[in-house]
C-alpha cells in the first residue's frame, strides 16, 4: 500500500501529516511478523528511520504482533483510581509506545490526539471505544451534548486507530471482574491534550503524564 505518513517539515516533528500519495515504500524489505516486542519496536525504529512512513505498514506490525505477558510484565501496573500510562519506548521522539492499564470499571475522558495518529491495540481483555464528533463551536461555549458517531467494542489484539480528522474517543474497560491492557503507539508524541464534557461540549486542556517510564514508577507518581 502506498498511504504514507509523512513530515512535510524536516524541523518539526509536530508537522507530521497524513498525506495520501503515490511514493516508494521503504518498508517492503521488512518483516510483517515481529515476533516479540523487542522486534516491534525494532521495526518501528526502522519504519520511522525516514519521514515518509508507511501508515499501512505501522498498521500490520501492530495487528500482526502477538507478544506475551511475561514481555509486558515490566508496564504492567494498575492503580485503584486512575487508569495508568506507561511509556515502553520514546522512538527517538518520532512516536511512542506505550501499554496502558485499565483496571475494572476505568475509564478515560473523552479527548482528542493533538494533531497525532493513535494506534490502539488490546492485548487483554475488552475495551469499548466510543468516539464522538467534534463540538460545533470546538468546544468554546457550548452547552450541547456531544454527538456519539460509533462504539465498538476491541478485543483480542485488535488494533484501532484514530486521528483527530476521524473524531474524539473515550476508552473504557466495561468489566467489572476484569482488567485489561492496550498497547498504544503516538506518531508523533505529545504531552497536552483536550478534554471533552460530554454533556455540554465544553473543553479543557489536560496535560498527559506517565506513571512509568521504561518500567521504573515516575518521581511525581
Ligand atoms: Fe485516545
């Protein structure tokens, strides 16, 4: 496939873009099975070694990583009051990968990705993701319940992917007996994002945190 991700601003990673367009892709000598999750992360570092990013190509290695838990045993930590975020890998500050926790019943604000692309794979589990559209006036002065478009329930490794074009999400685990875990890959990262009341509209700027980084707990958690 030829849908490539790609910065149209060598000096500002922020820049990136989803352009459609005809190019070389520079993936087709990779492997679309990693086999572990030092692989992913291998393959990632090559997918994103250029500007010009095959999204497809990003899009089959996380559908096709399997992985286990005894690799994810060092992000795995579930707090009892807030669904936890913890980074894996910074991608050399092209993207990261991250595996999030979300105890029984947890669940996120709804939010947008500050101009990112958001892969979302579950890798134990449910989650429901329910996006929403934007608010008609961006969220300013509105006192408008926000409009549901889609909830789709996601399960067994599959991957969901939404950027800010597609609409704003909210992340749930519905089960109250069950944890579960995604794995989620940023291109590119971002610290601050907005969050939604979903009875008015109305929106705030949320600055978003890690309680790990590369296993280890952060100072502030
Ligand atoms: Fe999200």
């Amino acid at each position: 496939m030829t849908e490539t991700l790609l910065n149209t601003n060598m000096h500002d990673i922020h820049d990136i873009q989803l352009i459609r367009q005809k190019c070389v892709d520079n993936t087709a000598h990779l492997s679309t099975h990693p086999k572990s999750l030092n692989e992913l992360i291998e393959l990632l570092y090559e997918a994103f070694a250029t500007n010009d990013v095959n999204i497809d190509y990003v899009h089959t290695i996380m559908n096709n990583y399997k992985g286990n838990v005894k690799e994810w045993a060092p992000f795995l930590k579930f707090q009892p009051n807030k669904y936890t975020r913890n980074l894996v890998d910074a991608g050399n500050g092209k993207f990261n990968l991250m595996i999030l926790c979300w105890a029984e019943s947890q669940g996120s604000s709804i939010h947008d990705h500050t101009n990112s692309h958001c892969f979302m794979k579950c890798i134990q589990g449910t989650l429901v993701e329910t996006k929403y559209a934007w608010p008609k006036d961006g969220g300013e002065n509105t006192e408008t319940p926000m409009e549901i478009i889609s909830r789709t329930e996601l399960k067994d490794g599959k991957v969901a992917y939404i950027n800010d074009s597609i609409g704003l999400h909210r992340v749930e685990n519905p089960s109250h007996t069950d944890t579960a875990v995604t794995l989620h890959l940023y291109v590119p990262p971002y610290s601050h994002c907005s969050v939604f009341d979903e009875r008015t509209g109305r929106t705030k700027e949320a600055h978003v945190t890690f309680y790990s980084i590369n296993g280890l707990l952060t100072p502030s958690e």
